[in-house]
C-alpha cells in the first residue's frame, strides 16, 4: 500500500511555526506600513483625548492603560487575519492538513500580530517611565515584571479570544463590526483608562469578572498608583489567573479547527 | 421608419431607486450598526467618568461625529460593493447614474444609521436643554458634515484595492480627524496656536459652531467666520468634486 510517507518520503512533519508567522507578520507590515499605524495610534488617539478631560495625576494609569488596551487590541487583529485567511484565502484548511496543531496555529497568528503591536508597546513604555518618574510613581524592576507578565497573560487570552471568534465568523462583512464591538466593549468594561473606584457600583461588579480588570489592578498595585497590599496583589493575581484559565476553556471549546 | 426620440438622461437618475436599494442592504447589518456608535459610545464613557460637567458638550460632538462617520460606512460600503461583491459594475450599467449610485447609497445609509443619532439628540436636548434655532444649527451643520464625509468616504474608497487594508485606513482617518479635534470636548481647551487648523476640519468647525451657540465657547467673529465659510466651501467643494470623481471612475472601469 502506497503511504504518504512511501509517496512523499521528504515530507517534513515538524516546523518551526513562530518564525514562519513573525514573516508572515513582518511582510504584512512591509507590504503595508499605514495598515500598522491605525491600531498604533488608537490607545494613543484615547489617551491625547484624556489629557483634556482628566487630571494629570491619572496619566501614568492611562498609559498603563493603553498598554493594556494595544495588547487586547492584538485579539481583534488576530480574529481579522484568521478569518480572513480563511474565508478569502482558504488558507485553512492547508493549516488543518499540516503538521500544524490549532494552538500552534493560535499562537503563530497571534505572535505575528505581535509584531506589529511592539513599536507601539515599547513606545508606550518609555512613556510611562518618563511620566511615572515624574509624578513619584516610577516603573521599577518589579513594576516592569508585572507589566510584562499582565501584558503577556492578556495577549494570550485575547488571541485566543480572537481565534475562536474567527472561526464562527461566517461572512468578509462580519469580521471588522466584530471584531471593533468585541474588543472595545471587553477594553471599556475593565478599568483600564481610568481606576475601579471611579466607576459605579454595578459597573465595579461587572468589571470584576473581566481578566483585564486585575491585569490592570496588579499593574496599578505594583507601580503604586492605585495602593494594594501583597496579599491584594496576590488576590488578584490568582484572580487574574482563574479568568485567564476559564477564558481559554471557554475560547478553545468555541474555537473550530478540523470540523468546518 | 419611425424613430424613437432619444430619452434625456437627467443627473442622478435612478437616485431614489438606489437609495431604498441600499436601505434594504443596510437595514440587514445589525452587527455594523451597533458598531456605528462603539468610538462615540467609548468617548462618552470617558467624559462621563472623568468630567461629567462636559457630557453636554460632549453629546453635542457625538452627533456631529456620527455625521462624520457615516463617510467610513460610505467607504466602506463603497469598497466591499466594488471589490468583493464586484456589483458595481452590473449597477452602472443600468440606466444609474454614477452620482446616483454614490449619492444614494451615502442617503440609503444616513436613512439606516440616523437611529442612534436620533436616541444622541434626545439626550442632548435633555442634558444641554438648547433652544428650537440652536436645533435646527446644528441639524444644518450635522447635514453639511455628513455630505462632506460621504463624499471624502466615497471618493476613498474607489483607491481601495483590498479588502482587508480598508477598516484600517477608513478608522484612522475618520479617528483622526474626528476624536483629536475639539468635536467631544471644549474647544477652549484645544492649544491655542493649532486652533486655526481646527477651524478648517468640518467636524471640529461644527462643533465649535454649536459649542459657541450653546455658550460652551467663545470664538471670536474671525473664528466664526472661518469656520462656517471652511466648512461651507469644503462641503460644496468636495462634493462637487465627488461628482466628477463618481463619473470619472466609471469611465475608466
């Protein structure tokens, strides 16, 4: 009996994924260096619009903020590029009929998405050094650890956000209405460009259910701009974990790979 | 031999069959209606949150903003009609005349989107509690910033030539242009050597216009001056222009 290997004796059953995607991702930018700039300047559009309706004091936890909200912006960049490549591209089911698990295959569109969120993120960093040692609230080693560690956590979760809406997506015309009502509402329901105690009651509660809300509390916490304890900064920590761990339940359940 | 006398084709024939035409398509995308108000809805949150004493001036933007950003649902449309579906073609064809098309369909969507204006405006009448001429200002200058953006929408989208790179453009322009300028807040707060600029972009003139009526600013009659003639001779300008263009690109379709 002739088998794929007999046939095809040089087929390679293993690849090195995430470099693939950061080309992917590099010749998009390349190809398209404006496509970049638009979800670049958003956080930045928010946070020059804040500086005329908020107190100064704030700005290091708006620009905390806009970390946060490029980094859940990757989610609707990740769920554009899947569905596009699936439903234009048909590029889908060349993945599903690779070596290419689907968690590699999430991760490869997310970290090539990545690439485009970086200057944004690296710029936004700098900033929030600069303004931070300006209003006594400076981003030191540990501050800087949780930052990463939060931004890390979000960007995982919202791909995969992103990824298993992707898949359910159905029509070209879906993707962007989406994709922006998705990730806006989830950016704006967590207390991301303003502190938890601001918002209304209800809106607290609501809030304390979205993973986003304790990555940008512990973040807070550790740069001293919203006081936490350690235990606080333990709480929602493990709080931070728990939402991050029953959203990729949720999302990996959704999400459709070989069955379409 | 009996000859037929040749029929006078009229500018912007086949205007009101487009626009239901493009109502029955609209009235179909739920999904990009809720999206129509997300930035607006976002800026509103903010100002609610951060200085509720300006959600007055603020509703007064978000409705002249909503104008404004029906030009990205016109370029978006406008795209997708030419370069998914491929159905602009088959339209201009027809007896349709190309300003028909684009002129009905920037009216088939202000016929869909206006609900959620209409829910802004109730709420600006609430909280700002602005006078029947204050009204109709800004229902005069609402419907001069929504021909402007329709037709900068229109005469965009016909440089698209792929899908995916048109949200990302389309929402940084209409971003740009409509939520840096002072349309959501005081126009007093803007720096004051910019502010000239900002009397140039429809958006931010508008609403610097109404702000002025409702006693949220002061401009001086130079200012004024330059915002209503700005925004007067832009609108006529561009949409003149997005005449020529529609007919243009026809030809060379």
């Amino acid at each position: 009996m002739v088998t794929a290997d007999t046939a095809f004796p040089n087929v390679p059953t293993r690849g090195r994924a995430l470099p693939a995607f950061l080309i992917v991702g590099w010749r998009w930018i390349g190809r398209n260096p404006a496509v970049t700039v638009a979800p670049i300047l958003l956080p930045f559009i928010f946070l020059y619009f804040l500086t005329f309706i908020s107190p100064p004091s704030l700005l290091p936890l708006e620009i905390i903020g806009a970390m946060l909200f490029t980094m859940q912006n990757i989610g609707s960049w990740v769920l554009g590029d899947s569905a596009t490549w699936r439903i234009e591209c048909s590029l889908q089911d060349m993945f599903v009929a690779s070596p290419l698990g689907r968690i590699r295959y999430l991760f490869g569109i997310a970290f090539s998405n990545l690439i485009a969120m970086l200057p944004a993120l690296a710029i936004l960093a700098l900033l929030l050094a600069w303004v931070g040692g300006q209003h006594g609230v400076p981003l030191t080693p540990y501050a800087a650890l949780v930052l990463v560690g939060s931004l890390t956590t979000l960007w995982v979760q919202f791909s995969s956000i992103g990824i298993a809406i992707s898949s359910r997506v159905r029509t070209q015309r879906e993707i962007w209405p989406v994709g922006n009502l998705t990730f806006t509402i989830l950016g704006m329901l967590s207390p991301l460009y303003y502190p938890l105690s601001a918002l209304p009651p209800v809106w607290q509660d609501a809030a304390r259910f979205l993973p986003a809300t304790y990555a940008a509390l512990l973040v807070q916490g550790a740069m001293g701009i919203t006081p936490a304890t350690g235990m606080q900064m333990l709480l929602y920590a493990g709080l931070l974990a728990v939402t991050t761990a029953a959203v990729l339940v949720v999302t990996l359940r959704l999400y459709r790979w070989g069955e379409l | 031999m009996k000859i037929e006398p040749v029929p006078v084709l009229s500018p912007f024939r086949g205007f009101s069959a487009f626009l239901w035409t493009e109502v029955l398509v609209q009235a179909h995308e739920n999904l990009a209606m809720a999206t129509s108000m997300v930035v607006q809805g976002v800026l509103l949150v903010f100002v609610w949150i951060l200085d509720p004493a300006l959600i007055g001036v603020a509703l007064v933007g978000a409705i002249l903003f909503s104008m404004f950003a029906m030009g990205q649902r016109v370029l978006n449309e406008a795209a997708y009609v030419r370069i998914d579906h491929k159905a602009n073609d088959l339209y201009l064809a027809g007896p349709l005349s190309p300003e028909a098309y684009f002129l009905g369909m920037s009216a088939g969507i202000l016929v869909v989107y206006i609900a959620p204006v209409v829910i802004l405006w109730v709420l600006a009448i609430e909280v700002v509690h602005f006078s029947v001429a204050v009204g109709l200002l800004l229902l005069a200058l609402s419907a001069c910033v929504w021909l402007f953006a329709a037709s900068v929408g229109y005469v965009f989208s016909t440089f698209f030539r792929d899908n995916r790179a048109i949200w990302a453009y389309s929402s940084l322009f209409f971003n740009v242009f409509g939520v840096l300028p002072p349309v959501f807040y005081p126009f007093g707060k803007f720096p004051e050597a910019l502010r000239p600029v900002v009397l140039l972009m429809p958006p931010s003139a508008a609403a610097a216009i109404v702000q002025q009526a409702i006693g949220a600013t002061t401009l001086t009659s130079g200012q004024l001056l330059l915002a209503s003639a700005g925004l007067a001779v832009e609108t006529v300008a561009i949409f003149v222009f997005a005449i020529y263009w529609a007919r243009r690109t026809v030809r060379e379709n």
